[in-house]
C-alpha cells in the first residue's frame, strides 16, 4: 500500500477546527515527493444529497523536504458538509481516493464530515477520567447504610453485606455495601494525587437497586448515598421515610452540591449519568411500592400514564421485557418538558455539573426520528444551562446519524478502544463470552477497527471519546488478560484473578492512554483490580487491603498519567499508523513540532523492527524512550536516519518514544 498521503481535522489539515456557518475553511492534504507529479481534487457533498459530490481543484500550496501540501477554501455552509480526495499520481498514471480511513481500496468511501457551529469545550479533549461507582467505592457514613430487609425488591428483600465480601449472581442488584457520597469527598485527595482530572458517576438518584439505572426520582440525590436525618424503625416504613422525607431529600442535594463544589475547587469536573431511557418501577410515576400514591400502579387516573408504552390497559411494556425497568414513552411531549427540566436543573446553577453520560442513549423512544430530535432538544437544553458541558452517548456502532445533527457531542469508545485493544492482547471479548482466536495478536483487524471507528467521529468528537478497557458494564481488564471464558455465576470468583498477566495488563493501559479518545479508569482499575462480568466487576475497593502487587499497578498507573500530561500531544494531535504485522504494531501521535511514536509488541519473543517515520515528517536524529510497561532506564535512546526508526523491542512490550 502507498504510504505519507495524509489529510486529518487537526489544524495542521484543517482550518478552523470547529468552523461556524459564514467562516471560511481551510482544508489541507499532504501527497509525498517520491509519487512524482501530483494533483488532487476535493469531492465535497451537501447533507442533503449526500451521493451528489461537487469535485473541486485543490491549489498548490507549499512544500516540504520530502512533501507537497494542497488545499482548498470554501465558506462553511449552514449544513453538514462530507468530503474525501481524489489524488491524480500523473507520472504514474494513477488516481487514487482517500477518505477518513485513508487510501480506499475494496470498500465504500467513509467521508470526513464538518458540521457548522459544532463546538466541543476544550478541557474536554483528552482530559483523564475517573469512573465511580458510589455504593462499591467508600463508606464514608454508615447512618445511611440500607438495612437488610429495609424493602422487597424483585421478589426479594435487600441486603447490607460486609464490605471485603464478594457480590452475589443470584442477588447483585438487591446487595448494598454502602459507599456514598461523604465516601466520595473524603476519597478527592487521592484522586487528586492519582493524577485523573473528570469524575464519571453512575447513576445517583433516588433509586432501590446499587445500581440505580432504575431511577425512582429524578429530582434528587439517594439519601442512601446522601444524609438520612429522618428515619424510623418500623421496617414497613423506612424505605418510604428515607426516600421521601424531605429533609432527607434537601440534605442529600446540599451534600451534592458540597460535593461538586469541593470537585470544582481542585480544578476537577463532574459528570453524572443520566437514564432516560426507561425509568424504575419504584418511580414515582410508577409507583410499585406505593408510597406516592400518584404513580401509573398506584392510581387508575395517574397523571402519568402518557410516560409509558401499554399492552392493554394494565399491562405498561419494560425494557427488554423487564418489570423493573418501565420504558419511557418518547410520544409524550410532556415527558420531554419533564426529562428536559431535570436536565437543566443539574447543569445549571447552583449544582452546574460538567455534562452528562447517556445510558443506552440509542435506544431511546420507538423511532430514530423521535430519538435523535429528543436529543438535540437535550443538548440545547443543557448547553443552555452550562455552555461549556459535554454530552456522550453509550452506543455500540457509528455514532455518526446523531453526531450530524449535533444531538450529542461524542461516545463511549467501545469500538475505537475497549474492543480492538482487548481482542489484540488477550482474545477476549469484552465480557470475558469468547475467545476470537482470529482477532487475537492480528494486526490488521487491530488497525482495521480503530481506523474504521475514527472515521465516524469529527475530529473534536474524537479526542473527547471515552477510552475504557473496564466499566461496570464488561468484565475487569485485568481478569480478560486471565483468558478465563464465562461469568461468576458458573466459573466462580476465583478464576478472575487465575493466571492474570500483569504485562498485558499494563500493555493494555498504555494502548488505551495513547489511542485518540480521553482515557478513562474505573474505579480500582489503577490497582488492578479483577471482576467477572457484572455484578463481579463491582466489587468494592479494597482500600485497607492494598496487596504489594496492587500498589505497584497505582504506582504504574500514577507515572503513566504524569506521561499524559506531561506531553500534551498524547492529549490532542494527528494520529496515524506506522507499521504492523502479526502481533507487532507502531503508530504515531504528531503536530508540526512534536512527533511520538508507540510501539506494541503482544508477540511471546523480542522483535525487530523498521519503522517509517518519514511519514510524521522525521528524518534524522534520536528516539527517546519515555515510557514503558517494563523497566528501562532514561538514558536509552535510539538514533535514526533516512526516516526510518530501526528498534529491537522486548516481547510483551508497549513503548512511547519521544523522537527528536
């Protein structure tokens, strides 16, 4: 394959980033001296007939030692525009097509897209997250501990369980261990010291499981994990005085607010996660356990019998089929005004939270039409509110229908990350399910992948991506390195720490930390810590327990993200793959003054390899190594000539080398 052609959304390639309707546009692409004479066009296409493409000459614009540089302006219209390349090589008689994937060869063209006024805040690009899952990550009050039997849920009563115990299958979303809020705040100085800069909370409105993707209450925080000042001990009652009083519910938001202002104060963000997809059936739109007296089960004339989707007259529809989780009915326009002013209250004042994660944001309503319109109407809601948030999206394929119509600003980045680094080092899918012995150590799926899922995110989408290798959705990165198939519930809990590999792991969190996205940890993956598929990957955080091995991960993971920050490049730049082959593969992370290159290594033997480097526009001069899984001192440099890098690298191994 020809290699150095390169066109990108970075401003080395494009001009402004972010362009509004009525500027003009600066769009660049790089052909290589060594094609000979060369020419290109820019096919560009309106939104609205996007199999219509205007093609337009590129002007020469300057050239390089080993480079000639076109472009071409236009003014950005007030639509989305699509474009991709056709390089005319006239020496060689050859036209070629390059797209956001790059060179096309045997598949459908994949566009780059610009979008007017699409603007994503700048401390959102590559910033480090911290994925908290409250009730598993510290008690810090234990008066507003549930209580074993406290309530029926499920069928079943609920449990308080000792916190060094192990989440059950059979009973995982009726198992409290007690974590909360006040454990948050009294855990900041060793995030802050951790180094991670945006605190990601799964859900914590009043709700009756750990989990809380059943809201009950959208308009306040759990008192659970908030303050409980009213209480009784009539077990009958205490759920509904807990979760009701409101005493208990203004404390709980004020301990919030607390909260969020402490986070604010050591220059720290807050994303919460919003569930708006379906509700719990304790809602009080619901009402299960009747203790609104308003809710769809507890009153035949319930004013909120429009929220929800029926089978009959009784018979409201759940998510996938489950009682628990009602489906919100997206038909409703008062239902949106209600979702809409929930919304606006957290992101604007006085709690002013920094954006929101969407919870299996497509699903959302019955029809893509009344999905992505709802969202945008919640995007403008919220930007309103706090113009400088962000909001992304779960989703599991292209993002692209929503992110044109500037319904969400990006995603979590399952298919640019978590999947291709967690099929390449171990095999394993995602939930520890299967091993794919063809995705394992193959590096062509490896770039493939990632390639394919950059190209259907806009540039500024794709460095505020979120990057996970674990969450509490996926089995623990470091039980995947185990390459133990199946669940907690017939392997048992031990066989997710068996024969786990500490340098995959490692290799793991370097990969993740350099692949264009923000890199985002959940809670204990800095000790690696081991967990089956939910609920096992929410074991709580052992932190009077700290093994030598645990500490020896932070410890890993404390000066991999002082390596992020120090080399804001890792954060933000062009990205681009070098070379690959098997179970070897380099790619670079460069701007017109910084060039790094990474190399992994999965193979079980030390390889040496040529890496054309020429192609970031480096001829000459040494490879610095500044970070590794495996130890290595900082004298250790490599030179290099005629653009190319010529590096022996250990088996098992990811490099970040600084060239200069």
């Amino acid at each position: 394959m020809i290699k150095g052609i390169f066109s990108d959304q970075t401003s080395t390639f494009l001009l402004p980033e972010e362009p509004k309707f009525g500027e003009p546009v600066k769009i660049k692409l790089r052909i290589p001296k060594f094609l000979g004479k060369s020419s290109s066009d820019i096919y560009l296409t309106p939104e609205k007939n996007p199999n219509n493409y205007k093609n337009e000459k590129m002007q020469f614009s300057y050239e390089t030692k080993d480079f000639y540089y076109f472009e071409k302006t236009f003014e950005m219209p007030n639509r989305v525009i699509k474009y991709h390349f056709e390089i005319v090589l006239e020496e060689k008689n050859q036209k070629l097509k390059y797209d956001a994937m790059g060179i096309v060869e045997h598949r459908h063209i994949h566009d780059f897209f610009l979008i007017p006024d699409f603007k994503t805040p700048n401390w959102a690009h590559g910033t480090i997250y911290y994925q908290i899952f409250v009730d598993r990550f510290f008690n810090g009050d234990t008066k507003n501990d549930p209580v074993s039997t406290e309530y029926i849920y499920d069928g079943t009563p609920v449990e308080k369980k000792e916190w060094n115990k192990l989440p059950e299958d059979s009973n995982g979303h009726r198992e409290f261990y007690g974590g909360d809020l006040k454990g948050v705040i009294q855990k900041l100085d060793y995030l802050e010291k951790l180094g991670v800069e945006t605190l990601y909370f799964n859900p914590i409105f009043v709700s009756p499981s750990p989990h809380k993707y059943d809201t009950q209450d959208y308009e306040h925080i759990d008192p659970h994990y908030g303050v409980i000042e009213e209480d009784t001990d009539d077990l009958s009652q205490k759920y509904k005085v807990r979760t009701t009083s409101e005493t208990n519910l203004k404390k709980s938001d004020e301990l919030f607010l607390e909260l969020v202002k402490k986070i604010h104060s050591k220059n720290m963000r807050i994303i919460l996660d919003g569930v708006f997809n379906h509700c719990g059936s304790f809602s009080k739109w619901v009402d299960e356990y009747k203790i609104y007296e308003k809710g769809i089960l507890s009153d035949e004339k319930s004013p909120y019998k429009d929220y929800f989707y029926w089978h009959g007259e009784k018979d409201y529809e759940g998510w996938w089929g489950y009682k628990t989780l009602p489906k919100l009915n997206y038909s409703s326009i008062r239902l949106w005004k209600q979702i809409g002013e929930i919304a606006q209250k957290w992101s604007g004042e006085p709690y002013k939270i920094d954006g929101w994660r969407l919870d299996v944001a497509d699903d959302l309503g019955k029809s893509f039409e009344e999905n992505h319109t709802f969202w945008r109407y919640f995007s403008k809601l919220v930007k309103k509110a706090n113009e400088d948030s962000i909001i992304f999206a779960e989703i599991y394929k292209s993002p692209l229908p929503w992110l044109e119509r500037k319904s969400w600003d990006s995603i979590m980045n399952y298919l640019g990350c978590m999947d291709p680094i967690s099929y390449f080092l171990t095999g394993t899918e995602k939930h520890n399910d299967a091993f794919r012995e063809d995705l394992f150590m193959n590096s062509s799926y490896f770039v493939s992948a990632v390639n394919w899922a950059l190209s259907q995110l806009p540039m500024n989408s794709k460095h505020i991506a979120l990057n996970q290798l674990s969450n509490h959705d996926h089995s623990r990165w470091m039980t995947r390195t185990t390459k133990n198939i199946g669940r907690s519930s017939f392997l048992g809990h031990e066989l997710a720490d068996k024969n786990k590999d500490i340098d995959i792991f490692k290799m793991g969190l370097i990969m993740m930390f350099t692949l264009p996205g923000s890199p985002g940890l959940y809670y204990g993956d800095e000790i690696g810590l081991t967990g089956f598929t939910d609920p096992d990957n929410r074991r709580t955080m052992p932190w009077d327990n700290f093994s030598e091995e645990n500490k020896e991960i932070l410890n890993f993971t404390k000066k991999l993200i002082k390596i992020y920050k120090e080399n804001p490049v890792l954060k933000k730049s062009s990205f681009t793959f070098l070379k690959n082959e098997g179970g070897y593969l380099s790619y670079a992370l460069w701007d017109k003054n910084e060039k790094y290159v990474v190399i992994v290594n999965r193979e079980e033997k030390e390889i040496k390899i040529k890496i054309p480097i020429w192609i970031i526009e480096k001829t000459q001069g040494y490879a610095e190594k500044i970070f590794s899984n495996k130890p290595f001192t900082e004298e250790e440099k490599t030179d290099f000539f005629n653009g190319e890098l010529i590096y022996t690298i250990n088996e098992k191994t990811v490099t970040i080398l600084k060239l200069n």
